[in-house]
C-alpha cells in the first residue's frame, strides 16, 4: 500500500510538472503531445465514458450521439455519430487531442484528422485488459494518471475477483444473442466472449470466423446452448428473448435460463462491463 501511494504521487508530481507525454495507441503508434491534452473529442460513446473513468472528464469538448454516461458527457457538443460526423465542427472546437474508435469509425477517418494536423489517439478495445490498460493511457494523455491509475487498479483487482469465485467448474454452453432479425451473436474473439469465460462458461459460437455473426436458427437448435442471454437495444429486456420458449428441447428452455443483461453493461468496453459480467456470473452460478 505504501508503495502504491508513493507510485501515486510521483504520478501526479509528473502530471502537475506539465511534461511531455507520450503512450502507444492501439494500432502500435506512438501518440505524441508537448502538454496534456486540455480540449478532447471524443468519437465514440465508450471512449467518453473511459475518459470520464481516467479523469479527464472535464477536458472533453466534443462527442458523438448516444455518449449518455455518466449523465455529465450528455451537456457536451455533439459533432455527429460514431460514423457520420462532422470534420467542420471538429475542426471548429479546436481539439489538442482526439481519440477515435479504430473499427467504428474506420480508418479513413485516421489519415482525415491527420492531414488536418490534430494528434490522434486510435482506441480499439477487444479484451477485458484492455479496458483498464486504454484508461491508463488515456490518463497519461490528458495529465491525470493518478485518477487513471486508481480506477486501473479497481477494474483489475475486480476481475480477479469474479475469475477466482467462478471462473472453475463445468462450463455451461452459453449462446449470446444480440438481436433477433437476423439472429446474430458473437465469436471467441469478442470481449463479451471473454466475459462469458470470465464466469465460468462457454462460448457457444466461438469458432465463428467473424467477430459478430449471422447464424441460422437451425444451428443454434442443433448446439443446443444451457443458457441463452440476450441484451436488446436499451434497458429494457428485449420481447423476442420470449420467442425461444416456441423451442422447448433446447436445454435453456427446459430449464428456464433465458437471460437479459442491459447492453451497456456488457457491450461496451468500459468500467461498466463489471456490472455485466457480475450478473452474468451470478445468472450462470444459479441453480
């Protein structure tokens, strides 16, 4: 404890000198500022709710639509959607540093910020260390490890947690099902397939060859999943979940195991995926 607190503050000694900064982004570049970032834009929801979770909250100026969490990132400028936004009004807002979503917002998006000389910090989340790692260097870019490296350490030390209470046992086969029409769900390469195992259970689709799939009702039938949870669109549990029940063979049916969990809680690469994968795992160890 003693030498975390010491590591704490030479952090903030750092941060409060102003010195230049400087972390490798998730496509392998080194991302360069001569100060902390002071002005932000932000170009994709889970990215301001990460930046809100280093510290740097009040350093956003620029958001795209749906950045609803937490409740401050709503009173924040819009520049658009995650795949539809506006150049003129990034430009206008005159961001120090923006940080993109590399499969969301494509990689044109990169080379257009770039040829318009603002630094860039390309995000692309797909493990669950990969949350705690983005918000570290997210804290470094914008001067507030410290906070960044607080929360870090609680995701971290969370998820050990839930791993060593159930992560053991005989794994049940979980099918995930984001939407209905058409039924899609996910691969093992996913982080909501990282969750699944995180609780002690199995993927039914991990060997997809795509990150997010189609399937054929027929083939889920046929693998017969244990547990079929499902997230929707918003907070609501989704009617279609309901729609199994016309499938009495299939074992989630038979034994009632046809879950919800709200999609921000588990499909976003955020702080909140703690609160997911907590019901998930507490869903999978019920009886």
């Amino acid at each position: 404890m003693l030498i975390r607190t010491l590591a704490l503050c030479l952090l903030l000694a750092t941060e409060v000198a102003g010195a230049n900064v400087s972390v490798i982004d998730f496509a392998g570049r080194e991302v360069k500022l001569a100060n902390p970032a002071q002005r932000i834009v932000a170009l994709a929801p889970h990215i301001v709710e990460n930046l809100f979770s280093a510290g740097a909250g009040d350093k956003i100026v620029g958001v795209v639509s749906y950045s609803d969490f937490p409740p401050a990132a709503r009173a924040i400028a819009q520049v658009g959607s995650y795949n539809a936004f506006s150049l003129e009004t990034i430009v206008a807002l005159r961001p120090d540093l923006v940080v993109m979503w590399y499969s969301g917002n494509g990689i044109q998006t990169l080379s257009r910020l770039e040829a318009l000389g603002i630094p860039v910090y390309v995000s692309e989340l797909r493990q669950l260390a990969d949350i705690p790692a983005s918000i570290r260097r997210l804290g470094t870019l914008a001067g507030t490890r410290a906070t960044a490296e607080v929360e870090a350490l609680r995701i971290e030390r969370q998820l050990l947690q839930l791993e060593a209470t159930y992560g053991k046992g005989e794994p049940a086969a979980v099918f995930y099902q984001i939407w209905n029409r058409p039924l899609q769900t996910v691969n093992g390469s996913h982080l909501i397939s990282q969750v699944i195992a995180l609780c002690g259970g199995h993927n039914l689709f991990a060997d997809a060859t795509s990150l997010a799939p189609t399937i054929s009702l027929e083939s889920v039938l046929a693998r017969n999943p244990d547990v079929i949870v499902a997230s929707g669109m918003d907070r609501s549990r989704p009617e279609w979940l309901d729609s199994w029940k016309a499938y009495p063979g299939i074992s989630a049916v038979r034994d009632g195991a046809l879950y919800f969990i709200e999609p921000d809680h588990i499909q976003r690469p955020t702080a909140r995926v703690l609160l997911g994968a907590q019901r998930l795992c507490n869903l999978l160890d019920s009886p």
